[in-house]
C-alpha cells in the first residue's frame, strides 16, 4: 500500500544569490516532473522577514520520493546549488493521512485545497454510509440505536483510514493538491 508523500524544504539563500536560486528550483522541478514516476508537483514560497524560502514537493508513494532521493540527478542538481545556500536545508516528510488531522498551532504545514478536500469528503463519506446502511442496517434492525450508530462509525472510519483513503488519495492527488508554482 502507498500513499502519497509531501517534502517541504526549508532552506536559507545566500544574500544577492535569490535569482539564481529561484531559476535553480525551476530547474530542478522541471526535471523531477519529465525524469521521475510518481512526481505530483511542487509549489515555492518566497521568503518572508527570516529570509528562508519554502518549497514543498509531493510525490505518490515514499517508495517514488525515495528513488528521486537517491537518484544522481538530485545529486547533481544539489551539487550545483552548493555555493547558492547559506545553510543546510531543514526537510519534513509528511504521508497522505496526515491531511485528515491538524498540525498544533505554529506548525507551518502546506494544506491541500480545503474546498476540494471537502467535496472529496462528503462524496466518501455519503457513499460509505449509505452502503454501510443498505447492507448493515437490516442485520441491526434490532440493536439500540448508540450500539448502531457506535458500530457504524468504528467501520466507517476503520474502511475510510485503511481501506479507502490510502487507495483514493493516490489516485486524486493532481486534484487535491492542484499543481501551483508560486515564487
């Protein structure tokens, strides 16, 4: 089973070296998107006032994200970028559940858009609780209604975490996390 997996990268730039900088990102995104499987994109972020740009790249499955790790073009690509850096890079790798949950507050994370995430939602979530209904309401007929409801939900959530969402969020990441480059 895989699941997506987003890398935001922190990283502090030499002062005067931020346009070369930006056209070495450009760079390294064009030839991640043509030269490697599972590659779902990427997005920049200027600096703000602590002068460290932030770059977030996504990728369909860690097994992908690490192929492109290991890979001699990322080798090459960070040897040429050496003298642009004024500091080691600060990375986070974070898989595709964790969009389910929020970060504690200061926990700078890039978010999906919450507008498609919703859609997503309310279109799983309906279609899993009608089946769930159709098929488990008849053999609970019986049963108090928090029992019903209790057992409903445990299976919900259990299909929706291991089942559903790990085989759905691959599939829909281009329209979850819609391909941005903003420098």
């Amino acid at each position: 089973m895989s699941e997506p997996v987003t890398i935001t990268v922190r990283r502090k730039v030499k002062p005067g070296r931020e346009a070369a900088y930006e056209a070495w990102l450009k760079r390294l995104t064009e030839g991640a998107a043509t030269g490697f499987p599972g590659y779902l994109g990427a997005e920049f972020h200027r600096p703000g006032p602590d002068g460290t740009y932030r770059s977030v790249f996504r990728f369909d499955s860690l097994a992908n994200l690490e192929a492109f790790e290991r890979s001699g073009f990322r080798a090459a690509m960070l040897a040429e970028g050496a003298d642009l850096f004024s500091a080691d890079a600060a990375w986070e790798r974070m898989t595709g559940l964790e969009f389910w949950f929020d970060p504690p507050p200061g926990t700078k994370v890039p978010q999906p858009s919450p507008n498609r995430m919703a859609l997503v939602l309310i279109a799983v979530v309906f279609t899993l609780v009608l089946a769930l209904n159709l098929t488990l309401g008849p053999l609970m007929s019986g049963w108090p209604l928090a029992l019903r409801v209790l057992a409903t939900v445990c299976i919900q959530v259990g299909l929706m975490t291991y089942v559903i969402m790990p085989r759905l969020t691959p599939l829909i990441a281009r329209f979850i996390y819609p391909k941005s480059k903003t420098l």
